[in-house]
C-alpha cells in the first residue's frame, strides 16, 4: 500500500491556522465601515425581527386555544350572563372580544327599553291625571339590530389591528433586508477595487478577502429576511382563519339574538 506523507502535501509556510485565520469575526472585524454600518443595521432588523416572532407565535397560539373554549362554550349554554362572566378569563381571544362588545350593547339596549317602557307608562299615568308629558319614542329591533352590526364591526376591526401589529414590521424586513446586504456587498467589492487599483497588483490573494468580507453583507442580510419571510405568511394565514372565525361568529350571533333574546325586548302583542 502506498503511503504518501501529508505534510508533503502542505504547501511550505501553509498551516492549519493561517487558513482559518480569517474567520468570520476577523472578517466582520477588517471590513470597511459602510460595511460595519450595514451589519449592524441588519443585526436590529434581525433581532427585533426575532423578539415579533416569538411573542407573536405566543399570542396567537393563545388566541386559537381560547377561541377554540369560547366556542365550546357558547354553544353549549344560553345563558348569556353566564358566558359573559366566563369570558372574561378569555381576553386574548378575539371572537371572545366580540361577543363581550355585542354583549354589552346588547344590556345598554335593554337598559335602554326598559327606562322608555317605564316612561312611556308614566306618561300614560300623567295623562290621565291630566298632566302633558312628553317622552322619546321607544327603541325599535332595527335599531338594536343595527347597534349591535355597529359595535361587532367596531370590536372587530379593533381586534383585527392586535392581530396584525408588528406583522408589517417582519414584511419590511423580508423586502428590505436583502437590499441593505447588497447595498453592503456592493459597496465592500467598490473599496477592494479601489485598494487593487492603488497597489497596482490584482492577484487572487489580494482580491478574495475583500470581495469575501464584501459577501458578508449579503448572507447577513438573507439570514435576516428568510426567518421573516417565512414568519409573516406562517402568521398571515393564522390571523386570517381567526378573521374568519369573527366574521361566522358575528353572523351567528346576531342571527341568534334576532331569533331568540329579541323576545325578552319585543314581546308579541295578543289581540283579543
């Protein structure tokens, strides 16, 4: 078997050491400071790209799991003040939020109908003591149905804009980022240039550590969008299936309470 000696191979003055010399530090460390600027810039985007991923993972799992209890129980009690109280626990789902918005219209709006009932039989009292006394007309179940639209849709949209902060911030990163890491690259390859064209010499040993601490620039900038990128459609299509689920529920609930609870405001008038 034939044995041929490695340190044969090794060029002379070669070593282990100087090959991985200039490492990743040593390199960030020698660029050029547009370069330095550039890293750090993309250091921010990334990091606080990061910190938006986690809490946001956090939240919406959150949301999911206590959407999915409120359902659960909304659908298995009908007693709304019972479900009010228990939902308060419930302040990270946004369909909880709903209903707690349409809920509490919903006890203004009785509130509301029982004072006005209460005048309007004053008012009959007074007249017939001969007394003039004017009260406001009595709310009708348009205008309840209407409020109730109003306020679901305002609880919605307020519910929407938690949903999606910061989502914004991890699209701009995933556009942006790759950018300011060409612009760095660019920039690093212009000074290996410019140092070229000063010593009047363009061998590979003098041109490959710049343009490599150049290329820094860019991988530092994909490392930045990628995780971003893929966080922001991961966390688009959460936000839009708890969007939906808002949106089923709305409709739900108005059908509900125009078919059941409206009795309790309007009940029907038995002619004799």
């Amino acid at each position: 078997m034939l044995h041929i000696p490695i340190a044969g191979l090794i060029p002379a003055g070669f070593s282990v050491e100087s090959a991985f010399g200039n490492d990743l530090v040593e390199m960030i460390v020698h660029a050029g400071p547009i370069v330095k600027f550039v890293l750090i810039l993309l250091l921010v985007f990334s990091v606080v790209s990061w910190a938006i991923i986690f809490m946001k993972y956090r939240l919406l799992r959150r949301a999911k799991v206590q959407t999915a209890a409120f359902l659960d129980l909304f659908w298995e009690s009908r007693d709304l003040k019972k479900i009010y109280k228990e939902s308060e626990a419930l302040d990270t789902s946004p369909v909880a939020c709903l209903f707690r918005a349409g809920y509490a219209e919903f006890s203004r709006f009785s509130k509301l109908q029982a004072s006005a009932s209460e005048l309007s039989h004053g008012q009959s009292d007074r007249i017939r003591e001969g007394v003039s006394f004017e009260a406001g007309p009595l709310p009708t179940r348009q205008a309840l149905m209407d409020n109730l639209e109003r306020s679901l849709k305002k609880a919605a949209i307020d519910q929407n804009n938690r949903l999606e902060r910061s989502l914004s911030f991890l699209a701009t990163t995933g556009n942006t980022t790759p950018f300011i890491g060409l612009f760095g690259t660019v920039w690093g390859i212009m000074e290996s240039f410019r140092g070229i064209g000063l010593k009047g010499s363009a061998n590979l040993a003098v041109v490959a550590p710049g343009i490599s601490e150049a290329l820094i620039a860019t991988a530092a900038g994909l490392a930045a969008a990628i995780p971003a990128v893929v966080a922001f459609n991961y966390f688009s299509q959460r936000v839009s299936v708890l969007q939906a689920e808002m949106d089923i529920f709305t409709t739900d609930f108005l059908s509900m309470v125009g078919r059941q609870f409206i009795r309790q405001l309007f009940p029907r008038k038995t002619t004799g």
